[in-house]
C-alpha cells in the first residue's frame, strides 16, 4: 500500500499557536537536508498514524512542492494529561542507504496450548529492530501462533522469516511468545496460605521466572531503540 501525506511549510515558531489554530505543529528533518519546520492537518495526520505506524515508507509534500520525498514518521509527542499528538517528527530517507528502523509483529492464529490445554499466552516482544534498503522495507511481519501446541514450545526472533535484505539486528535467541501453564494445585494450595496473593499475583510470578531471561533481553532491546531514535536526530 502507498501512503501518501502533505503538510504546510510552518512559519510561525510558537507551537502553542499552532496547536490553538487547530493543527499539529511538527518537523522534516534527515541527513544532508535542512530541517523544515511543518503544520499538518491533525485528524489527517492521526488517520496516516494509524495506517502507516512508523515502520511504512510515506510520499511526502511540502506544500506548494514539487516532487514528494520518501519519509517515515520518526516520532510523536502526547499530550501527557489527554494523549493527544501534540507535535510530530519525519525523517527524509535516502533510497541508497541502508536505514535502521522497528518492524510491528502481527500475531495470527490462536496457539493449540492454550486453547486445548488452558494455558496463557505471554508476548514478550512485539516489535524487532532491523537494517535494511528503503526498497526492502516492510509495515510488519507475521507470527504464527498455531506453532505453540505445547508449554514447552516456544517463538524466538530466530524462528520469523523475512525477506530477502533485511537483517535483524535483536538478538536471535530472545523469546517472542510462549504459552504460561495452569496454575498447579500446589501453586494454588501456596496462594491461598499465602492470603494476601491473588491469582493474577501467581501468574506474574510464575512467568517472571519462566521468561526472566527473555524480559531482560527485551529491555535492552528498548534501550537501543530510544538511543537509535536520539541518533536518528542528531543525523
């Protein structure tokens, strides 16, 4: 699908005048161009948000522009008390260049484990850092759940396929999704001693230790992407 998105040149500086004038204040920046200042329709931009996320190459124009150039939406600030967009960032790319971006995952299908044998589904990534040519950029890769039959069974990012010319740069053994067992009757025997605990409590224990390995790797995978995001900005 092609997303195509214009915004007015923005003249004014105060983004608070902007924003009470009923639009959304941002900016076009990227390597070896100057910074452009931008003011976007702010219903048109969320509906775009919506369909591209930050992962989907967009045709972009200036208005009052000739020829539109190939951004992704870098980045997006709420407002912290009504989260709403308050002001947003686009990054110009060159086609020639391999770019760092994160893929969304798309989960399909119900895994066998859970709805056969009662366990719970724990997704413990749902996005994946890659390198790649603007050309062979995806939105988003799909997982297929249907593979979990048994609580033993387990996703890593080592087990997705993705096309020819991207390289993921996250650690392939990191855990994607598993299925979380029952509750067993000691476990449950425990909580009801225990008093205080409620099953919730005893399932986010039991797989903070079952999946203690792949949360910390999952962590560091979030790190990287704010440190890509600031690097990004500095380009």
């Amino acid at each position: 699908m092609v997303f195509a998105f214009t915004a007015q040149k923005r003249t004014e500086k105060n983004a608070d005048i902007v924003r009470a004038a009923g639009q959304l204040p941002g900016v076009l920046y990227g390597q070896g161009i100057e910074s452009v200042s931008l003011a976007a329709d702010r219903v048109k931009f969320q509906k775009l948000y919506d369909q591209a996320g930050e992962s989907s190459l967009i045709d972009f124009t200036v208005e009052g522009g000739k020829e539109p150039v190939k951004v992704l939406i870098q980045d997006i600030q709420y407002d912290p008390v009504k989260q709403k967009p308050i002001h947003f960032d686009l990054r110009q790319i060159r086609m020639d260049k391999e770019m760092d971006v994160t893929i969304q995952i798309h989960f399909i299908n119900e895994p066998p484990a859970v709805k056969g044998l009662g366990g719970t589904l724990n997704k413990s990534v749902e996005e994946i850092d890659v390198r790649c040519l603007p050309k062979d950029l995806i939105g988003l890769v799909e997982v297929d759940l249907s593979v979990l039959q048994t609580f033993d069974d387990a996703i890593h990012i080592k087990d997705i396929k993705f096309p020819d010319g991207i390289k993921v740069m996250d650690k392939l053994d990191l855990v994607v999704a598993k299925v979380m067992p029952p509750l067993t009757e000691e476990q449950l025997k425990a909580m009801e001693e225990s008093g205080p605990k409620s099953v919730e409590d005893v399932e986010v224990e039991k797989k903070g230790k079952v999946e203690e390995e792949g949360e910390a790797a999952a962590g560091e995978a979030g790190e990287k992407k704010e440190e890509k995001k600031e690097e990004k900005k500095k380009e």
